[in-house]
C-alpha cells in the first residue's frame, strides 16, 4: 500500500494518494510514521505545484 501511493505522489496524482492515505492509516497502526512522512512529501508537492501557477 506504501509502495502505491509512493507511485501516484510520482504521478502527481493528489486526489488518490489522499485517499489511498486514508486507508492506510485505517489499515496499518503500526506504521504511522509512513503516513506522517507520506503527508509531509503530498504537503511539499502541492505547495510546489501551487506556486508555479
């Protein structure tokens, strides 16, 4: 699942790697810090994506 949404943050693809995020944090208590970093690199992307408009 982690590989999964590492593939679609490549692709630009926002609006599924916030919700495959969502599942994963339903699915997986253990590995919270996964989902923290994958927020933190979505948080990064967008802010980028954002100023270049």
């Amino acid at each position: 699942m982690y590989m999964l949404i590492d593939i679609e943050l490549k692709k630009s693809n926002f609006s599924e790697v916030k919700k495959l995020t969502k599942n994963f944090t339903i699915i997986c208590s253990t590995f919270c810090d996964k989902t923290k970093s994958i927020n933190e690199r979505l948080k990064n992307i967008e802010a980028k994506d954002e100023s270049k408009q």
